[in-house]
C-alpha cells in the first residue's frame, strides 16, 4: 500500500489521483468528515479531483477523462457518530476488496489517528455511552475538557486523541468518554494486523498553505457552503449535532443560528481552520517519533515530477 498524508491544502487529492492512474491505484480516504453525504463543501471532497486526464491535466472536451475509485467517502448519514472504531472495519474491508482485484491500494487524508489505527491496527473495542459521565461534563468549558483529557490520556499511555479532534465540547467529552472507558475496561482481542505502506508525505510552506487556506475557504463560501450548512439544518440535524463536526460545521452553524455574524464567523473560522492544519503537522510529526518513516515530497513540484518521485521510493522499495 502507499499511504500519502499531509495538512489541509497540500494537494494530496489531485497527487492520490495522479499517482492511481499510474499504477492502477484505488483511493481509500483518511477522512474523519468526509465519510458523511451531504457534507460536501465544508469537508472538502473536491471529488472532481478522483478524474483526472492521462498527463494528470484538468479535463478538456478533448481528452479522455479517467476515473480513479475511490473508498470511504459519503458512507453514512449527517448526524450520526462515526468513529474511529468502525474506521477500522470499514477500511479493512475496503482494503481487502481493493487488493482482491489485484488493484494498487493508495491511503490518502490527512486524518493522521485514522491512518496511524490502520498502519499500526490499533486494537479497539466499540465505546458506549456514559450518561453519568456526561451528566458530570455538561457544563465544563472546552480548557477544562481539553486539561482531563491530557491527564486521561497520560495514565492510559495513550495517542488516541490530540486537538485536532477536540475542537468542540461535545468532542472533548467523547474522548473523555473513550479514554475512561479503556482506562477501566479490558481490551478484548481484535485481529485487525498492522499494514505494511510506503508513506509519501506532502510538504508545504507554512505561509503558502496559509494562503491556500484563506483563498479556499473564500471559494467555498461562494461555491454555497452556507447553504450547504443550512440545508442540513433544515433536513432537522440538531444544530448541536453539526457544531460536534468541527471546523466549517460548527462557525456556519453557529453563524446561522445567531451566535455570530458573518464576519466574526469567517474570521474565527480561518483562525481555525489555520491551527486545524498545524495540529495536523504535529501528530505527522509525531508519527515520525513513533517511528514510521514519512518520506517528504514539495508540494510545489510539477505533478509529474511528484509522481516520478513517488515511483522511485516505491520501485526501490
């Protein structure tokens, strides 16, 4: 497998997709939102990015467009809370699927605790809800939530959760929820086996991607991400339930419902969508502490030149 990680607006998409047409790839996502249908704009699917051409140029009447599969992506319904344990089933079926037909599986997002569960094959058991626990944590604010979580984790030796997935109370909560359950649970036996992968991560500028972030977040507020937001609110998803997805779900929402006005909330937005992006690079980062070897490409190069890159790790191999 070739796994390709990297913060929000890298390009690792378009790179997946060049790469798959290569060697006769499939994309699995690494995702934690875009598992949801409906939530296209906000968690940026750009699936027009899965077709590309045969010299990985955008499509012209002229040429022959090529469809990449894709896996993971609009798999279950806006509301509900996936995690990381059903991930791990849902990848290894789709993996298994992806190999059987002699495909090359290419791991692609830049979720790094759902690609580390699925290199490592993390053992996880499915959590249940704790109301006691809850009822206890309703009315915490989100620096208390965020300080019990770093202790929980600390006694369970654990890198389940960092803050890229605890920017909302309710998020903060479930993880509190998950590490103390594990802290007082046995661990029953899953075989899910760690997954051998050549890891390509894309590496770009702090203030290009910086700039890539402001200009993408403007072209999906015109593309109708508000819209978007509120079309799911009016399919009767409890605001609260949006607001738990993080990032553009919980400012939009926020900003439909009245707690804040456009401006404050594209301001605090692209604040967040900005540290989203260098958490991101700290649990890569922390990966590479762990041990995994991430092999660094420049997200500037040509495509082609990104491609051929990746090809010589991967044939050297």
């Amino acid at each position: 497998m070739i796994t390709i990680l990297g913060p929000t607006a890298s390009g690792k998409t378009p790179l997946a997709a060049a790469l798959a047409s290569e060697i006769g790839g499939e994309i699995l996502s690494a995702d934690s939102r875009q598992v949801y249908r409906r939530m296209d704009i906000g968690t940026g699917k750009d699936l027009a990015d899965y077709t590309i051409t045969n010299n990985h140029e955008p499509i012209t009447n002229k040429q022959e467009p090529i469809t990449i599969p894709y896996h993971l992506i609009d798999i279950c319904e806006p509301g509900t809370k996936y995690n990381l344990f059903q991930y791990q089933q849902d990848f290894y079926d789709a993996y298994r699927d992806v190999v059987s037909r002699g495909a090359v599986p290419i791991l692609c997002g830049g979720t790094g605790l759902y690609i580390e569960a699925v290199l490592k094959g993390y053992r996880l058991s499915p959590v249940p809800q704790n109301p006691e626990l809850r009822a206890r944590l309703e009315n915490k604010s989100l620096d208390e939530l965020t300080q019990m979580l770093v202790a929980l984790k600390e006694q369970n030796g654990s890198t389940m959760h960092n803050k890229t997935d605890v920017d909302s109370c309710q998020r903060a909560i479930r993880a509190i929820e998950i590490e103390e359950y594990n802290l007082h649970t046995p661990m029953p036996k899953r075989e899910l086996p760690p997954i051998d992968s050549l890891i390509i991560g894309v590496n770009i500028d702090r203030e290009l991607r910086r700039e890539k972030i402001t200009r993408r977040l403007k072209a999906r507020l015109e593309e109708g991400m508000i819209d978007e937001v509120k079309g799911l609110l009016d399919e009767g998803i409890p605001a609260d339930d949006l607001i738990y997805y993080g990032l553009e779900y919980k400012f939009v929402t926020e900003y439909l419902v009245g707690k804040t006005t456009y401006d404050e909330m594209f301001t605090r937005l692209e604040i967040a969508i900005h540290q989203f992006a260098k958490r991101q690079m700290t649990w890569f980062r922390g990966m590479e502490r762990r041990g995994f070897q991430i092999h660094w490409i420049d997200a500037t190069l040509p495509m082609d030149e990104k491609v051929n890159r990746i090809l010589q790790i991967y044939g050297s191999r």
